[in-house]
C-alpha cells in the first residue's frame, strides 16, 4: 500500500481510519478510536503525538492494558507463525527468528520471569534494537519496579508505534 498524505488521513472516514490504524498499538484498536476525534493532523508528528497523548493520560491500569496486548518476544505466538504482520516484521529485523538455541533458552526463561513479576511481558522496540541488546534490557529490566517498568514499556510502545505510523504515511507529508 502506498504511503498516504496526511490530508489523505485527514480525510479517512472513522471505520477505515481504525482499520488503517488500529495496530499502530498492538491489538489496540481503541487507541486509534479515541485519536481519530483529534482531525484534522498537521504532520505526522503531530499524529504520533494524538497516540501519546493518549497513553499518557491513561491511569496506571490502562498503561500496564497496553503492555498486556503484546507477544512475548520469541515466544509461542512467533514460532506458531501466529504473530501481527507487523510484529513479524520487527521481530524479524531484530533477529529473533534465527536465535541459537541456548539464546531461545534464555529468552524463554527470562520472559517468564518478567511475566510472572510484572504481568505483562516484556516490551521493547525491535526495529531499534538487536537479539543481544534485547536480550541485556530484558535481564537488567527486570530489577525495575512495577510502576517504573510500566512507563519503561509504554515508551517503548510509543516508539513502535511511531516506526508503525511512518510505515503507513508520509514523514514529510503537511497540511
């Protein structure tokens, strides 16, 4: 699909504006529903920071709602191939797939334990990084409290959501 304006965003009626753009938040569509009633966008960035804003005003709960809505990285969903499109992707490009079996070991523990200390799992923006240095954030952030670690893993959030968004419009597109 080719990259749209952001008058063509603008333009979007509020069934396809969440269609288009109800994954730039993993599985959170509502996100997209809530943003859309911010038309008209001037940019992109004033479009990526509608979906911050969003984030930020929500309590605790909804931050850590968010957080819940993500694969663990590597984990069941990626080797059942059962992952988003665009969370293969970024998987991909941070080379999970192609992960030595003692690194899958150690990813699969370690998720766990964030999981189970946390109750959400581990988020962090793939695209930006590689299996080793998501493999070192995971460790040292599991010594992160709850509260800190939430707003950790929501900007993350934030920034996938961003590469999501320039995967869709034009960076340089303006009202």
């Amino acid at each position: 699909m080719p990259l749209l304006s952001i008058a063509e965003v603008n333009q979007l009626p509020f069934e396809e504006f969440i269609q288009i753009f109800g994954n730039v938040v993993e599985h959170c569509s509502l996100c997209a529903a809530a943003v859309w009633r911010n038309c008209p966008f001037s940019n992109i960035q004033n479009l990526s920071s509608a979906f911050n804003e969003f984030m930020d005003n929500l309590p605790m709960i909804g931050k850590e709602g968010i957080l819940r809505l993500h694969p663990d990285l590597a984990g069941r969903l990626a080797m059942a191939g059962a992952l988003t499109q665009e969370s293969t992707k970024e998987q991909a490009s941070a080379g999970l797939g192609n992960m030595s079996t003692d690194e899958r070991e150690k990813m699969s523990r370690l998720n766990s334990q964030y999981k189970e200390k946390f109750g959400f799992p581990f988020v962090i923006c793939a695209r930006q990084n590689k299996k080793e240095a998501i493999l070192k954030g995971l460790e040292e952030r599991l010594n992160n409290s709850m509260d800190q670690e939430t707003l950790t893993g929501v900007d993350e959030v934030k920034k996938i959501c961003y590469l999501r968004l320039l995967d869709i419009v034009d960076k340089n597109s303006k009202l």
